[in-house]
C-alpha cells in the first residue's frame, strides 16, 4: 500500500468518523495509564484519533527511576511499536504528569495542576490497585478516595471535562442480575471512612453485603461516588469484566506479565496445575482488553452527545461477553490447553495429562489435588534434596492453590449482566466507528482468541 493511499485512508476516517473528530484538538488525562488497559487505551488514542492534542498520564515517582525513565520504558514497550513506526512524532503528545493517589490533590504539583485545568477536555479514571486480600483501609484509600479527589480536579478545570470511570463488572455481585444502572452500598461513604482502622470481621462483613473481598467492595463505593458527584451533569461508568488480552490491537494476544487467571492458564499449560475446585459449567466473562478501550473511548463520544442536548446523570456500561457470546470455564482452559506447544516442551511437565478438571465437590477435589499434585510435587522435591538442588515443586503448587482459591468465587457462581446501553452505544455509532473502535462481543472467534491469549501468555510467563 503507498503512502498516499494511507494518507487518503486516514483522510476519510477524520471526515466521516464523529468519534475521530470528537478527539480532534482535545487533551485528555489518563489516571492508570502504564497499566494493561491504560497501555492500551493512550496507544489506540494516539494510532487512531491523530488529531488529539495532548495525553497527560499520571505517574508515580519510583525509587529505581526517574518520572523520564519510567515514560521513556513505558513508550519504548513493544505496545507502541506501529504508533512509532506510523509516525514517531506522535509520541511526543504524552506527557508524564508526577503524582501518586495517595496523597492528596493526587500529589499533583501547582504547576501540573494549572495544566491540567486549563488544558484537559476528557478525563478517563482507569487507576485502580486490583488485590483481592487488602484490608478495608487499603481497598477504600486506593480506590475510593482517589475518585473523590479526581471529581473535584475535574470541577475546577475550565474546559468542564468529560469523566469516564472504570469500574468493574462485579462491583455488584451481591446480586445476580447486574443491570447497567447505579446501585446503592447501603452504608453512607462517611460512615465507612470513620472505621476505616476498624479491622472488626463483622462489621466488614456487614459493610461488604455478600461481595466477596473489598477490591469489588472499594469499588462499588467509587461508583457511588462517581453518580453523587455528577447528578447534575454527564458522566459514564464502564465496568468490565475479566480483561485479558488484546484480540487485535495494538497487536493480537497482546498482555504485559502474567498474574491472576493467565498465571493459572500458564501453569496448566505446563502441567503443573491441572485441577481446580469450580464449577466448570459456569459461563466464564472474560473481554479483549481492546475491546473495553474501544469502549471507554466510546463512550466518552457518546457521553458528550448526551451532554450538548442536556442529558444529566451517570450512563453505566457492562463491558461483557457472557451474554451475547458466551462459553464455559471448563472450555476456556481445556480450549488454552490445545495450545500448551506455544511454552516449548523444556517447560512444559508432559507427562502430566493436558486436560483440565473442574470439581464443585470440596472433598473429590481434593482427593484429585493430592493424588495428582502433592504426591509427584512432593517427589520431584526429594529428588531435587537428594541432587543437591533446592526444593520448589511444593512451594511452587501452594502458590498456585492459593491463586486459584482467590479466583474461585468466579467459577462457583454465575451472573447475569445487561448490556442494552453497549449494544445502544454500538447501534448509534457510524459504519466506520464501529469498525476502527470495535467492541462487538458476538464477533468474537474464542477458539483463535484463545490460541492468541495462550502465545501471549508463553512470551510472558515468569514462572512462580
């Protein structure tokens, strides 16, 4: 393809795509932007929307490295290479803003501060520290008043932003159907920030009302926040489910590390976790990480549509594929084993059978766990104390016990989450939208999906 049929390409998106020129000339501040879907969502911004003016990212200031350091790693990841090769110039409009979200005003300089006011027409709220076992204190000072505290930036900026926040999917799993609307904690925000310190397991189970750990609970919170603070004008929530890898851009099969659900999907792939305790029937939501980009950065259009006709109050969206496209636990890890060759057979346990095993039963489970897991793990290590060499194998499987017993939760219940205001969202969008920012689930193709995420976890994975 020559130059001057790229050139005409993009000509023609800029004139008939609204989200495109929604973009043009406008500033946007992306909290959570080095993280996995951060990543992703400031380089599909900048491949796809040419016209923006500026990206200011929040970055913690690290011991190892300096605020330069950390963006000159964070543009030189293998997550920018078609932006630097379609135009390197392009990089330049991120622009690192030093802060931390603990602290207050977001640790955000006077001078920043003045930038971002001046500057910014879309804030897109994607930070959050996703740990299951935080205390109360930690869950709600890392993920619900940071919120509050980005609110109250946005008020005083003068271009009146657009706010996006990036909840989860399961921030209301205390119900079974999760419609896309706001839903109440039932405990007043002050009353928890009074016994924050108050490690009380009753009182958080109370507090908690059947959500299964405060990282979902800190959540829901900010939520609550977000619908409080913008009664009176338009903002959007996406909630996501289990993101995962990319299933086209930047590139497909695209992850940074491999924690969480790839790290189990990794170690089955190597024999060393073939066992799980879960209901393998259970529908299984999991989302291409572009996929959520495409939508945050739909939705932020459409937000501002809402907004220029006099629509008021938060629009929520369930960023989810079990609805429209769904598939079970069972088949999603007995799908990635298909494609264990992707980690070499120096680091795969072959002689371990490739197929997975889901057991509801605690006490089957188990006998399987021991039988197939604890006793040869418990050999390897005697033969490594018998050669000389360190025992690991059983350190190894509790780790991975552990995990899978954090992720459990999801594979014992099942939900039902609504989407009309995302299939609404897609409906209303240009042919050419639809195509350049795609988040249609039911175009997902799993099986060649899954074979991507597998290959993206193999060149990841960082044994435990």
């Amino acid at each position: 393809m020559s130059a001057n049929t790229i050139e005409s390409d993009d000509q023609l998106i800029n004139y008939n795509s609204p989200i495109v020129n929604f973009y043009s000339g406008k500033s946007v501040f992306v909290t959570g932007a080095t993280g996995f879907l951060g990543t992703v969502l400031v380089e599909k911004l900048l491949f796809s929307c040419k016209g923006i003016n500026n990206i200011y990212v929040l970055i913690k200031q690290s011991k190892d490295l300096t605020i330069e350091g950390r963006i000159l790693n964070y543009l030189n990841s293998k997550a920018f290479h078609r932006v630097r090769n379609a135009n390197p110039e392009f990089m330049k409009k991120i622009i690192p803003i030093c802060g931390n979200l603990e602290e207050n005003n977001l640790g955000i300089s006077d001078s920043d501060m003045k930038t971002l006011q001046a500057e910014v027409s879309i804030v897109f709220h994607v930070a959050a520290k996703l740990l299951f076992k935080m205390s109360l204190a930690t869950a709600v000072n890392i993920n619900t008043k940071p919120t509050e505290q980005l609110i109250a930036i946005c008020k005083k900026m003068r271009r009146n932003p657009i706010f996006i926040y990036v909840s989860s999917a399961y921030s209301n799993v205390n119900k079974q159907i999760i419609d896309e609307k706001l839903y109440t904690t039932g405990v007043p925000l002050k009353t928890i920030y009074d016994t924050l310190e108050t490690e009380n397991t009753r009182l958080i189970d109370i507090f908690l009302d059947k959500r299964p750990n405060t990282y979902i609970y800190s959540k829901a919170l900010a939520e609550e926040v977000v619908g409080k603070e913008f009664d009176e004008s338009a903002a959007a929530i996406v909630r996501p489910s289990i993101i995962l890898s990319s299933i086209r851009e930047p590139i497909p099969g695209w992850l940074t590390g491999s924690h969480g659900f790839p790290q189990l999907v990794g170690a089955a792939c190597r024999g060393l976790l073939l066992r799980w305790h879960g209901d393998g029937t259970v529908v299984f939501d999991i989302i291409p990480v572009d996929h959520v980009a495409n939508l945050i950065i739909a939705a932020a259009w459409e937000t501002n549509e809402r907004k220029l006709v006099g629509n008021k109050g938060v629009k929520v969206y369930n960023c989810c594929s079990s609805l429209r496209n769904p598939i079970d636990v069972i088949t999603v890890m007995n799908t990635c084993l298909k494609y264990r060759k992707y980690f070499g057979t120096e680091r795969t346990m072959s002689i371990f059978t490739p197929r997975y095993i889901m057991k509801k039963n605690y006490f089957i489970y188990k006998l399987l766990y021991f039988t197939y897991h604890t006793i040869p793990a418990a050999i390897i290590d005697a033969f490594f104390w018998l050669t000389g060499r360190t025992p690991m194998m059983l350190k190894t499987l509790n780790k991975l016990s552990n995990l899978s017993s954090v992720l459990k939760y999801f594979t014992h219940h099942q939900f039902l989450f609504l989407d009309s205001n995302v299939r609404g969202l897609l409906g209303r969008m240009e042919d050419i939208d639809r195509k350049t920012f795609n988040f249609d689930v039911t175009e997902i193709e799993w099986e060649m999906y899954l074979q991507n995420f597998v290959r993206g976890i193999a060149s990841n994975y960082d044994s435990c």
